[in-house]
C-alpha cells in the first residue's frame, strides 16, 4: 500500500532513488493522461476518452489493455516494454500533493513503500547539506508543468462536448478464437468534426485542439495491438 509522505530533508536525507520495477501499476489498464501528452503516447497506445464512474465526467486516458487488472506494457521483470510512460507512471514514486493550511500550494511528496527507495544506490535526494539536489528540481519542474497541463485538460474536452464532437463507441474484435466488444469508450465523430463550420473548425484550430484530437483518431488503431498482443500472451507457454 502506497505511502505518500512530503519530501522534506529531516526525513529524507541520505535517502536515494533507484530504477522503479514499476509492479505498482502492473494492474493499471488505463491511466489518465494530458491532452498534451496526446502525440507521444497516442503513437504507441490508445488514447481514449471515457466517463468517470464517481462524478460522469469525460477523462482522457491512455490504455494499456483491454482489461482491468492488466497491463500489456510491463513484463515479467516489472519493466516497461515501450517507448514512451506516461507521466503518471514516469513520475512514480513522486507526486504532488496539496498541504493542509498552505494557501493551496503543492508540495513535492514521496511514497515511502516504493521499491525505487534505497539507502545504498541511485540518485540522491538531498546533498550532505540537506539542499535538495538538481534531480529532485527537475522533478518538481516536471511535475509542476504537468499539473498545470492535467488542470487545463478538463476545458479542452469541454470544448470537445460543446461542439457535440464525443460519441461513445462500441469496438468489436476477434482474438484469442472469441468475439469480443469493447465498451464504455468515446472517441471523437469525424463525421461531425468534418461538417464542423469553417468558423467552428478554425476555433479548435486557434485554441490548438486539432493536434490532439489527430493524435486521438489515429491512436485507435492500436486497440487492435492490444488485442493482438493479449492473445500472444494468451497463447504463450511461458
């Protein structure tokens, strides 16, 4: 069980951060994601929007299997086969989380139960005199810009919703010998995009939305890599 605790260099002086084996998200099938990370990840995964279950609200997400419990994007050693990790993941053991009673601002946290703590090896959080080293800046940094970024993705897909351009879609697949239908995922209607208004289509072009949502379409054809590496894992007698 995860233990988020704020990075502080009392606590966390002479403490090192090692190569994660990442055995936490093993069972992640989706991850939520930027818009902005679109490009990157829709290159390799599909990058979908769904409906959140506790307040109905659109999420962009990236998925990494077909079914809950799984991920296809880390193998055995707990290793990630790809080219690019998501943030969420790539950030791992760091989050930011907000401190009571300090006006809203974010702090740099740690979970204390990861793997990728270590007293003997990697990157050192805090020199010999308890500054915190140029990696944990850029971490911090990282994360920072990344919050910002998931803080704006919420009105981009508000855009979406307004001009009515998200439609749920069911996806029927073969694999593994058996019929499959994937449910419960929304995607953009290019027909509707395409009979956008000029005016309409030129203020998703000014507000830089057209990248992400050709990024989005053309992540969906790794559905059916999914599908297919599913079954080769099915299939495989080790």
């Amino acid at each position: 069980m995860a233990k988020i605790i704020p990075v502080n260099p009392e606590q966390h002086k002479g403490l090192k951060i090692k190569t994660s084996d990442l055995s936490l998200f093993k069972g992640e099938h989706i991850v939520p994601i930027s818009v902005f990370e679109a490009a990157q990840a829709g290159a390799e995964m599909p990058v979908i929007f769904i409906k959140s279950a506790d307040t109905g609200q659109f999420l962009f997400v990236a998925m990494l299997a077909l079914d809950a419990g799984e991920n296809l994007f880390i193998n055995e050693d707990n290793r990630w086969t790809g080219i690019y990790v998501p943030t969420a993941i790539a950030s791992y053991p760091f989050r930011l989380v907000q401190l009571p009673n300090n006006d809203g601002q974010l702090s740099l946290a740690i979970d204390e139960e990861s793997s990728a703590i270590s007293k003997t090896e990697g990157r050192d959080l805090f020199d010999e005199n308890g500054k915190q080293t140029e990696y944990v800046d850029k971490i911090l940094d990282h994360l920072g810009r990344h919050h910002e970024m998931m803080q704006l993705t919420p009105n981009i897909i508000q855009e979406l919703v307004n001009a009515d351009l998200l439609m749920q879609q069911t996806i029927n697949m073969e694999f593994a010998g058996q019929q499959r239908a994937l449910d419960g995922i929304y995607i953009v209607d290019e027909k509707k995009l395409a009979g956008l208004s000029d005016e309409a289509f030129l203020e998703l072009r000014r507000k830089n939305i057209l990248p992400m949502i050709y990024a989005h379409l053309g992540s969906l054809t790794h559905i059916r890599s999914l599908a297919k590496a599913k079954s080769n894992k099915a299939s495989d007698p080790s």
